[in-house]
C-alpha cells in the first residue's frame, strides 16, 4: 500500500493505483479528469520518485517540476506529500 498526504490528511492506495479518486476525497478539485484542463495540478512536496512518468497531456502542457496533474498520476509505491494548486 501507499500513502497520498495533503497537509495532516492521509488515504492509502494500492501500489500502482490512480491518484485520481483519493486526491479528490482529499479535496484536490478535479474538472475534466483527462490531463487538459490543469484543474487538479498538484504540487508534489515530497516521493516525486514514487509517481508514474510524466504522461504525454502532461508533458503538452509543459508542467514544470515538481508539478503534476493528479489525473494522469498513478502511485508506484511509498508514499507522496502532495499541495493542491487550486483550492
């Protein structure tokens, strides 16, 4: 199992798991869940390493390091410490 953390709030996924589903229930917001509308891009605070590559709608819109958009992440392992961008 891994470990998604947004401030003191934790919900555990199962390695290899979307990201999608606990991010929301943590209260990252979510629009068009396919990787174009940068609604639910996260700042990754800590396990950067623990995520997927960067997915191709990611690399379009040319998210910066250390950012993501939590619709095309999946948790390989561990754990991240995650910050929504839009709140």
């Amino acid at each position: 199992m891994a470990t998604i953390t947004i401030d003191e709030k934790s919900i555990e996924v199962a390695d290899g798991d979307s990201i999608k589903d606990a991010c929301e229930q943590l209260g990252v917001l979510f629009g068009c869940r396919n990787g174009f509308c940068r609604t639910c891009e996260i700042e990754v605070l800590e396990g950067y390493e623990n995520l997927t590559e960067i997915s191709e709608n990611e690399e379009f819109i040319m998210l910066d390091y250390p950012k993501r958009l939590a619709c095309q992440c999946r948790l390989l392992k561990d754990g991240v410490r995650i910050k929504p961008l839009w709140q």
